[in-house]
C-alpha cells in the first residue's frame, strides 16, 4: 500500500481535508503531535511543546502508527497527517536537539521508502485559528511552513501544493493527485 504525507502550516486547513479524504474511502493516519500535546495537558502540562522529550515522544508515536496504521477494506493508499520530517522541522523552529530516536526514525524512512516521496503540501489560509493545541500566530506559522518545506526538500521530497480554496476543492485535488500514482484499480 502506498503511504502519502499530507502537511503544511498550522491552521492551513489539513485536518478539513484529511477528513474529506476518509469520507473518499483512503486510510487516513492521524496526526501524532495534536495527540502528544492532548495527552500533556490532560496530564497537567499546559505547553508540552516546551518539554525536551516533547518531539521524541510524537516521533515514537509516529511510528507506532506507521507500523500499525488503520487500513480500510479496499484502500489502496494510506494519508498521513504529518510525518518525522514534520517532527524534524517543528524540532528545529522549537530550537529543540533533534533526539537520536526521530534523526534515527528520519534515516530509516528514507532508507526503506516508507513514504511516497511526493508530499501534499496544503497551503495556509490566510489565517490561523488559536486552540489548544494551536497557539502560535498567523506569522509564526508562515515561519513554521518555510521550515518544513526545506526541509522535505532537503531530504530529497518533492512538494505538491494544494493551494486555498474550499475543503472539496483541496480534496478532490489530494485525491487526482495520489490517484496518478496508484494506477488502475
């Protein structure tokens, strides 16, 4: 099964578009940081982010969800909400030590092509929506965009924008794009 990284900005409208896209019948992965940071503050941490441990722990979790992913009957390719280069990339703009556990999960996706090296790239909205989860500015999150596209750039990804627009819109790009990879059904 092929597996696809669906990413971008905080507040870009990803989880809107993975959900349009579970509704299409693909196996959507869920986003491992919004779960690490929901279980800090449920266990009384009000900013895990500021944790030294905090990108560890969503690296793990990443790979327990790349090694046990929910797989649909009959989907026939997986979307990842985020991935280790995105836990690489939120590493370097929290100016936290990248853990030898995520350099090492990052070395073996791109050793064993667990990913399909086109990434979707969903594009910013023009605004980002505060939440628990999400507290950083609209400027903060352009910050954060440009660090995650070098990033998969520089591990050797190559980027698909899908620019903004309503959620079907986004998604039925997402979906004629993973399309031309998966061949006849």
């Amino acid at each position: 099964m092929k597996r696809f990284i669906l990413t971008g900005a905080p507040g870009a409208g990803k989880t809107s578009v993975l959900r349009a896209l579970d509704d299409q019948g693909y196996a959507v992965v869920a986003e491992a940081a919004t779960d690490v940071i929901a279980a800090g503050q449920a266990g009384g941490t009000g900013e895990p982010w500021l944790e030294t441990r905090f990108t560890q722990a969503i690296a793990e979790l990443q790979r327990d969800r790349q090694e046990q992913p929910p797989v649909r009957p009959g989907a026939r390719a997986q979307v990842f909400d985020r991935s280790p280069v995105c836990t690489l990339a939120l590493a370097r703009y929290l100016t936290h030590p990248v853990p030898t556990a995520l350099s090492g999960e990052i070395d073996r996706i791109l050793a064993d092509g667990v990913y399909e090296r086109q990434v979707l790239f969903v594009r910013p909205l023009g605004f980002c929506a505060p939440t628990a989860a999400r507290r950083i500015s609209y400027e903060d999150s352009l910050v954060f965009e440009r660090i995650h596209e070098e990033e998969y750039i520089r591990l050797g990804f190559e980027i698909f924008d899908i620019p903004p627009g309503p959620v079907g819109q986004r998604a039925a790009l997402a979906d004629r794009y993973i399309r031309t990879f998966l061949g006849p059904e």
